[in-house]
C-alpha cells in the first residue's frame, strides 16, 4: 500500500493518480467512502475494516461509496489483490490505517493555497463546510504529525 495522505486542497489525489499511473495499480480514494461531511474518521475505519484488513489476509476486498449528490450509500466497489495499491485521501496515514502503509507519503501546502484549491475543485459544494472538515482532520491526528510518520513528504504551492 501506498498511502497519500495530506490536508484538503493539498494535492494527494494529482500525486496519487500519477503514482497509480506509473505503477499500473487501482487506486482507492477516501473521498468516495466518506459517509458526508461529518464522516471522515467513519471512512478511515471503513477503509480499514473492508479494503486493507481483508487485502492483508489475502482476501477479496470491496467498499461502499458515497453518493455525495443524494446523501447516502451507494454502490459498492471491488478492489483488486494487486500487488500494490495507492490509498489516498485524509486519512491514509490515520493511526488505524497507517500500519498498512509500505510506502507512507505527506502531501502539504499551505493553507490559503489549499483553501484557493479545493474552493476551486468542488466550489460552492465545499464552501460551507471548509472550516467544519478541517476540525475533523485535526481531530482524526489526536495531536500527533503524520507527517512525522511519513517515508515522504511532498510540498506543493509554495
């Protein structure tokens, strides 16, 4: 597993698909499971609980998405046992799923840079809710620096 891991707006998921692509491996992204916008800590668990636990023993893993539009579960994906894959998204190098981690990675920028970009990305949709994921994200940490727990780290914008 490689994990990209990294504050919103960071640049995880340009780094994450460009390592996916020069490895030819899937790629599971944490914004597809998070059950909404009070949910990341619950999507770091799912990760854990139904891809990298399961891929760990050597047995098919899959996971719930989430269907941001509708607000609830929608369809379920498969995740291949390949030999490598790229986990990306905040919660990558969280205290339960960094022990699966190969390769650990950081992602950061500063924080107007990240704001200007995940603005940019998702819009009016993210807006609203900047300030309330960042608590999260903070919280997700408990005080420790997973940057600190990183084999890299990447910054980006600046």
């Amino acid at each position: 597993v490689v994990a990209v891991d990294g504050r919103s707006g960071a640049g995880k998921s340009v780094l994450a698909a460009a390592v996916a692509t020069d490895l030819g491996c899937p790629v599971v992204r944490l914004d597809d499971v998070y059950p909404g916008w009070d949910g990341l800590a619950d999507g770091v668990r799912i990760v854990v609980e139904e891809v990298l636990e399961p891929l760990s023993r050597g047995e098919p893993a899959s996971h719930p998405t989430w269907d941001w539009a509708a607000g609830r579960w929608g369809r379920r994906v498969p995740v291949p046992a390949a030999p490598t894959i790229v986990l990306e998204g905040c919660g990558a190098l969280a205290p339960a799923a960094a022990p699966y981690a190969a390769v650990a990675v950081w992602v950061q920028a500063p924080d107007e840079v990240r704001r200007a970009r995940a603005l940019e990305r998702d819009g009016d949709l993210f807006a609203p809710h900047w300030e309330r994921w960042a608590r999260q994200e903070v919280a997700l940490y408990g005080g420790e620096s997973p940057a600190a727990r990183a084999d890299l780290v990447v910054r980006t914008g600046g």
